[in-house]
C-alpha cells in the first residue's frame, strides 16, 4: 500500500515502516561515530519503542554493544491499516541488531501490569541471567494498577488558576492565545501520579529485584523534564509536574532497595524535544520552535539520540555523573543556559502568525513531528507501494 501522513490534531493516524526503519538507521549511524561507550552490556528498557526510550535502547546496544531487551505497547499492521511507529522503530531496531551480531528481544504489552513484568523477568532469567541497567520511559495516559485493578487516566492541566499563554498550531503555523481551566478534583491530581509518578519504577525494581536478576552495581534510570518558567503553570507546577515529583521522589526508596547490590537510580531531566507525548502539550510546540531556532544558531541543539548519546557516554557511564542540587543528572543543561534562555524569551515576546516562520524553527519542528512517524526523510519515495515488513520473532505478545 501507499502510505501518506493522516493526522488529526497533534497525532499522526498512520505510520510509514520504511521511513521509521530510516529513523532508526540514522540514529545507530550517530551513536556509531560517537565511539564506544564503556557501559552495561545487559540492559532492559521499559518503554523502548520511541522517543527517549528508543534512543536509549539504541545507544546501549551499538555504543556499548550491549543486548538489549525492550518492553513497549505497540500494534502491528493489520490489513488495510498500517502498524505503529514504535512497532515499525521495533522491528527496524531489531533488524540491525540482529545483523550486527547483537542479542535484542522484545515484549509487546501493558507495562504496568505484573503479566508483562512476568514475562521479562522469565526471558532474562532465560537468555541474560541478570541485567545491569533498566531505563525507566514510560509515556501513557492511563494506567490499570496491577494490585487493585482500579484504572486511572491522567489530565494536563494547571492547579489552583487558568494558565493562559501562546500556543501554535504546528501544522497552519496560526499563533492564538490559549486558556486552560485548572483542576477542579484533588483526584485529577492523584490520577495523574498513579498513572505518570514513580510507583509503577519502584514495582519493576521491586519485582527484578526479587526475582534475582538485577546485577551487582546495577543502574536504573528514569526520564523527567522542568523547562523554563513560562511552561511552569502547565508543566512543572501542573498536574503532569506533580507527577514528576513523585517520580523524582522515588530515587531514596529504589537507592535503599538497591542498597544491598551496591546498585544505584537516577533521575535525568532531559532537554525539551518533539515526542508524541511533548506535541500534546499547549504551548510547549511554540516553546520548543523557538527553542530549536536559538540552539541550531548557537551550534548546541540535541535530538532524543544526541541527549542519550550524552547521558550514557559522559553522565552514567562517564567520570563524573554530575548531579544537581536535589540529585538529578541534568542534561537539560544546553538548554537552560542563561543566554539561551534570555534568547527564548525574547523571541516569545516577539512571535506572531505573521512572523513565526522567519524567528522560529517551526519548519524544524515540523519535520522532527512527521520523522517521529516515518514521514519526512529525504532517502524514502513515499509514493511507492511498501511492504508490511514488520513480522518480528522475537516481538513477543
């Protein structure tokens, strides 16, 4: 068939499997030329089909030639209808590993349910032993509680006030004013926690753990982000932040039961990128435009693989991890300079329908967006018929 971009809002309906396999292939190119990374060679990653996720798995195996075993919900093609992205990034993931010689297997299911943590910890037990690095880059928007099976959805909104700021459609490029209800329910709150904070970490720590195959020194990572003050009302300070928090707040209590191990957890703030979870956030694709504009000009501009890239080579594995004041790696570092964020800023005031397309990089955010979905690259003829090759063995469901 012939696949062509459908999106309805900040969702691309369609996916195209040769463009994700070219994604993919330029990511293992990057993380190639960077070098060896002197890191874990047994690593599980929790949410491993996109984004952060995809590129950590990415940089363990072909930075550190490592095997690799991926746990993500995705759907395969089915007929008339094609596959996921995080399928389609799956399958091309495991194609070249599997061509370079490198283990890598995958668990398609829910996350958050004891089955799948079940399954992995029986295909470690079975192919690995025991592992030496889990990432943690789980993006969802409900989650059923494994123990009491009460469902929960999360919301993004502010707390307390209306927030009300800029925002753009990034596909028209129309500049409005946005305004954003509260929370009205302390439950939307605690919704957004159960379903995005740490607990769901901790259960997979937990259960590896006792299972015996977590390694000696074992590291754990999750993903989080801050921004800047201007997205504070409808990130940081917002239901989805308090989320964060919890999940930042959970690093003491895995340290404590990794203690006996001599294991340790992190959490890194990452930079602002274009993710699907990202694009879903009012103002944050006008944040993120100027962003990209002011960093491209200043030579420090990063994608999902160039942050893992770093994390890995000169944070987890590196000389000095270099935490912040409460404890966090922070490779939002390029990002939240003082300069970069002056810079910001005053483009922000700036920016109007008419003149967004010269003072920002929204033709950047554009393509980053149709890339997630493998639309976009230069080296894929997407008016030719493609084949469904998505029929992976070792994606287990």
């Amino acid at each position: 068939m012939i696949i062509q971009p459908r999106t309805r809002g900040f969702i691309c309906l369609t996916s195209h499997p040769e463009g994700c396999a070219e994604n993919v292939k330029q990511q293992i190119s990057y993380v190639k030329s960077k070098g060896v990374i002197e890191g874990a060679k047994k690593v599980l990653v929790i949410g491993a089909s996109t984004g952060f996720g995809l590129a950590s798995r990415i940089t363990a195996a072909f930075g550190s030639n490592a095997s690799t075993i991926g746990v993500f919900f995705e759907k395969p093609a089915t007929e008339g209808r094609p596959g996921t992205a995080g399928w389609y990034n799956s399958a091309a993931f495991e194609k070249e590993a599997h061509a370079a010689g490198l283990y890598a297997k995958s668990i398609n299911g829910d996350a958050f349910s004891d089955e799948i943590k079940q399954q992995t910890i029986d295909l470690i037990k079975q192919d690995l032993g025991q592992i030496d690095l889990v990432v943690y880059s789980l993006a969802s928007p409900r989650r059923t509680h494994p123990k009491t099976g009460v469902a929960y959805a999360s919301v993004l909104k502010p707390i307390d006030v209306p927030f009300s700021n800029k925002t753009v459609d990034f596909h028209t490029g129309v500049v409005s004013d946005i305004t954003i209800d509260p929370v009205k329910e302390q439950a939307d709150i605690d919704n957004t926690i159960a379903v995005m904070g740490g607990e769901d970490w901790l259960f997979w720590i937990e259960d590896l753990k006792a299972a015996g195959v977590l390694a000696e020194g074992v590291k754990t990572v999750a993903y989080s982000y801050i921004g800047p003050e201007l997205t504070y009302p409808i990130y940081r300070n917002g239901t989805i932040g308090m989320a964060k928090n919890d999940l930042e707040a959970t690093v003491p209590t895995i340290n404590n039961l990794l203690s006996d191990l001599k294991g340790i957890s992190y959490v890194s703030v990452n930079k602002a990128l274009v993710t699907q979870s990202s694009s879903a956030i009012p103002v944050v694709p006008l944040y993120i435009s100027l962003l990209y504009k002011v960093m491209k000009e200043k030579g420090i501009h990063e994608g999902c693989i160039e942050q893992m890239q770093r994390l890995f080579a000169d944070r987890l594995f590196g000389k000095d991890v270099k935490l912040d004041d409460v404890g966090r790696i922070r490779v939002d570092d390029w990002e939240m300079r003082e300069d970069v964020q002056a810079e910001v800023a005053k483009l922000w005031n700036e920016v109007t329908t008419d003149n967004i397309e010269a003072i920002s990089d929204l033709a950047g955010y554009r393509k980053d967006f149709f890339n997630l979905f493998g639309f976009e690259f230069d080296a894929i003829n997407y008016d030719a018929d493609t084949n469904e090759l998505v029929n992976v063995e070792s994606i287990k469901e």
